[in-house]
C-alpha cells in the first residue's frame, strides 16, 4: 500500500476521517447509554419521593413545574424538587415532602457542593433525629429560617450559610406548592400560570 505524502491536503483529509469515525462512535455510545441513565434517574426521582414522603409505595398524580420548582403531586401529598443558587460551595438542590396541611414529611438532598464535615452535613442535620429537626415543621406556621435571623430552626454549626440556603430551598418548595392551590389528597389543582447573597463566612 502506497504512503501518502506529508501534504497539508492529506493530512486534512486523515483528520477528518479521524473526527468522523471518533464522532460515530462518541454518538454510538450516547445511545447505548442514553437509556440506562434514564432510567437510573428515574429509579432515583422515585426513591426519592418515596423517602421524602416516608412511604414505600407513591404514586405520582401529576408534574408541574413552577420556576426553578418542580412539583410532583402524588396519593400520599406532594414532593417538591427545589433550589438555591447561594450555598457556600454553589447551588444546593433538594426534594422536600409536604402532607395535606403543608407539614413537612421529609427531605432529601440530591445536589451539594459543600464542605464535607460541615455544610455537608445538611443531609442528616435537619433530619427528625437532627439538632435543627424540621420534620413536622409547617412554613405557613412556622419561621423556617435559622435562630440568628430570628427564625425557629437551629443552624448546622459553623455552617449558617448553608443552613440558609438550605431553608429557602425549604421555602421555595412550598411557595411552589402553594401557588398551585392543590388539594394534595386528591391531586386536583387551580388553574395556574407556569412560569442573597452570602452574608459571612459559612465554614
């Protein structure tokens, strides 16, 4: 077999080969895989609601979206997928669970980027066996932000930024509940228009 010449004209042309069977086969993977992750997402959305929920078994009624919220509406009360752009290590993403009242069952925490040993700890800090429990806790009754700001949940130590990103997600979940005006029970709805800085040092 005959050599090419070492000719810009030639090169170009091993390069685009080059690009087009590396960009075949880049997108022959993204279909093999497209699936699967899918499907683990959707596996994890459904753990998730079921242990925000804290309950085995949900079914999801309905899905809106609300701004930067999504609202999962379920035979159990509704889940909401929320976030705050303004955690010390950047966005924190949570899922909070509501009942028919608007008490929060439970919550899960599915982005972080924060300090491990400190703001990191939110995942468990303002569990039921937490120091900052808010499990129970209504945002229309209760003042869901930390005790320094004059509100009833105790802050992560050494952690106050985190712990109020970590409350307005809280908010933000049930501000976007509310203003769907759900019957959560049965999961009928009003009709509805989709549509802070860091103050101290946090750890």
């Amino acid at each position: 077999m005959k050599k090419l010449d070492s000719t810009w004209y030639n090169m170009l042309i091993v390069l685009t080969a080059i690009a087009v069977v590396a960009g075949a086969a880049l997108g022959y993977a993204n279909e093999l895989t497209s699936g699967p992750i899918a499907e683990n997402k959707a596996r994890q959305l459904a753990e998730g609601i079921n242990a925000v929920m804290n309950t085995d078994k949900v079914d999801i009624l309905s899905t809106d979206t609300v701004e930067t919220s999504v609202v999962y509406r379920t035979d159990k009360g509704v889940a909401v997928q929320a976030a705050d752009a303004n955690a010390f290590g950047g966005t924190l993403t949570i899922l909070v669970g509501f009942d028919a009242k608007g008490s929060i069952l439970g919550y899960r925490i599915l982005e972080t980027s924060e300090t491990p040993g400190l703001g990191a700890k939110a995942d468990s800090w303002f569990q039921q066996d937490g120091k900052g429990c808010i499990i129970g806790m209504n945002p229309s009754q209760n003042n869901m932000t930390v005790k320094k700001d004059g509100g009833d949940v105790d802050a992560i130590t050494a952690s106050t930024i985190t712990s109020r990103a970590f409350l307005r997600a809280v908010n933000s979940a049930y501000a976007a509940m509310a203003s769907q005006g759900a019957d959560v029970q049965s999961g009928a709805s009003k009709p509805h228009h989709d549509s802070n800085g860091k103050e101290e040092s946090n750890e």
